[in-house]
C-alpha cells in the first residue's frame, strides 16, 4: 500500500476528512520525496498535487514523485488558490502558524472545514518500510564512519571544533548528504550539559569527551554518541561510563514489539539510579528517529507509546555531573519482529583508550 493510501484508510478508521492540506516540509518530504514545495494537497480520489514557487518548480517537476506539480506564481495566494482546486467539504491539515490556519479557514469558507491531523501523519511515519530502514541503515553507516574519526583524533590538546570538522569531512566525504543535526563534541566540565560544547576549548588531561554526531542520506538520518576519554580516566569515571554502558545495554535488551516505551526508559533509569547517579540523568532515554532526527515514538517515563516492528528509536541515557563532566552512550535502534538490531555499531571504547 502507498504512502497516501495508508493515510486516507487511517483517516476514515478515525473518522477525520481523507482529503488532507499538507504543509510541513517533512511531511511533503515523506508522501513526494521532494524537498522544497509550500504545499501538498491529497484529494480523497484523484492526483495529489505539490503547490511550488518559482524557485523550485523545475526541479520538483523533475524530482517529485506520483504528484502533479502546480506553480504558485508570485503575488499569488496560496490558500485562495488552493480553496479554488479543491472542491472537498472538510480538509485534514497538518500543520499551520495560526494566522495562516486563519488564512485557509476564510478562503475555504470556515473554520468548521478545518480538522486537525498531524497525529495521523506522525503514526504513520512511525513505522518504517524497508526502502525507509535502508537508508536509514547508509545513514547509521555513515555515522559510524565519523565516530571513527572522532576516535582517530581526540587528544589532550585538541580542539573540540576541530574533531567536530573532521567529522563532518568525513562523513560528507563518505557519501553523507549532510549531518542529521549539529554534531556535538563537549569535552570536560563542558560535557555535563547534554548540549553543550563545540567551542574553541582543548581537550584537558582526564576530559570526557562527548561525541553526538549524525549523518543523512537521501533525507533519512542516523544519531549515535559515544564518550570518549582524553587522557586517563579516574576511577570515578570509569563508574559512571560503566553504569552508562550498562544502561544503554539494559535498555537494548528490553526492545521488541510490543513493549511499553516507559518500561524501555525505566530499564536503563534503574541502572543509574542503582548506581546513586538518578538525579543525573536529566533527559529522556530517547526518540524516534528518521526524516527528522526527532520523531516518534518518544521513550520516556511517561509515554503513552508501545514499540512495534519497524519503529527505529535512539537508546541512549546519559550521566552528567555538572562541575565534573558528563557521559552519553547513544545507537539508533531498529525494532524488529523479535527483539531489536543496532544500526549503528561503533564500539564502546573509554577503557580502551587508555591501555
Ligand atoms: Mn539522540
């Protein structure tokens, strides 16, 4: 079944409009493969069509797919426009600043056409086909390739930007199409904020060093981190990455269908509060991972969601310390029919570093 097929069928199961007004980039990114266009309109029956400025308009006629693209011509206006080609009684839409929901309400004749269903689009995105865990697959490969290169070059007396270009070259040298998110290298006290780093800082002796790095290919993208070490580690330390490690394993162990996204957090909180590190872990154990480098299903200690096959999710707890420094240890994971598969494979290497 296609892609807007799946959707009109999700949208009658739960009594929405299954004409839809798509408007977020990704989600025009998922139902034509192209990247680029203000607007997709899925009629119930009949040719979707992709509504592109002038900027654009050659190249989704030329890369677009199963969608009859129409030029939105300066000056124009998209929701008159829009309200003029479609003739439907009520529009599922996916997302929209509010003035221009208010736009589209006056030129289709009122709110009440309106109905909200970005819900529909993001459970469906959830579960990969295996075209979608292909590429993910050449993203997380890719990914493995700059952590590669991250253990190559951190050193005391390096530079975080400096490993964070290499990186970046590598992985674009290798075939990546871009990184998935701003790659993050956070060294020392720095890497006790989960988001910190990238600065012009060196590397001290007894540094942790956290890697966060991904890379894209042909829209699909890959996370993976791993804490490195620059220097010797203490014995303090090498206890909180061995009960990060143990986390993120526990965690890995706990996927397969059918299991509560909470109970797959829970798993790895439980090591880490064991360990007297609780207050410490301050983020979720992950996401979903896939257009977007953050999507669903989100695991966390109150979500609602259960993990299913198809479902790829980041597992991927953390310790930070703050005056001390920080560990994450992060794969993208697939959900498979009877458990789950890393994608990414890198090794865990902080106690290695130092033999
Ligand atoms: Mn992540």
């Amino acid at each position: 079944m296609n892609r807007t097929t799946a959707l009109k069928q999700s949208a009658a199961n739960q009594g929405k409009p299954s004409n839809f007004l798509i408007f977020n980039q990704t989600n025009i990114t998922y139902f034509t493969n192209f990247s680029g266009a203000t607007a997709l309109l899925i009629p119930e029956q009949g040719e979707n069509v992709l509504y592109v400025s002038g900027v654009n308009y050659e190249q989704a006629k030329a890369e677009a797919k199963s969608v009859s693209v129409e030029l939105l011509k300066r000056g124009e206006n998209l929701m008159e426009k829009i309200a003029k080609q479609a003739s439907a009684k009520k529009f599922s839409v996916d997302a929209l600043p509010v003035e221009s929901w208010r736009t589209l309400a006056r030129a289709v004749g009122g709110e009440e056409k309106l109905e909200p269903a970005s819900s529909l689009i993001r459970e469906l995105r959830k579960t990969k086909t295996q075209e979608e865990i292909q590429l993910i697959r050449e993203a997380c490969k890719l990914a493995d390739i700059g952590m590669k290169t991250a253990f190559e070059t951190v050193q005391v007396g390096v530079k975080e930007k400096e490993v964070a270009a290499e990186i970046e070259y590598a992985m674009r040298k290798a075939g990546s199409d871009g990184t998935a998110f701003e790659t993050i290298v956070a060294s020392g006290v720095i890497s006790a904020f989960p988001h910190g780093g990238n600065l012009e800082k060196t590397f001290g002796e007894g540094d942790f060093v956290v890697v966060d790095l991904g890379a894209t290919y042909k829209f699909y993208r890959s996370d993976l981190t791993r804490t490195l070490m620059a220097g010797k580690p203490s014995e303090k330390q090498i206890k909180i990455y061995s009960t990060v490690q143990l986390a993120q394993q526990k965690a890995l162990e706990t996927i397969k269908p059918g299991v509560l996204a909470s109970d797959v957090d829970m798993a790895a909180r439980q090591v880490i509060e064991a360990a007297g590190f609780g207050e410490f872990f301050v983020h979720n154990l992950g996401h979903g991972v896939g257009l977007e480098v953050h999507e669903a299903p989100i695991l966390s200690p109150d979500s609602k969601e259960v993990l299913d096959t198809g479902n790829v999710v980041t597992d991927e707890p953390g310790i930070y310390v703050p005056g001390l420094g920080g560990v994450r240890i992060e794969d993208t994971v697939l959900v498979t029919w009877d458990g789950a598969e890393k994608l990414t494979v890198a090794p865990y290497l902080l106690l290695d570093k130092t033999k």
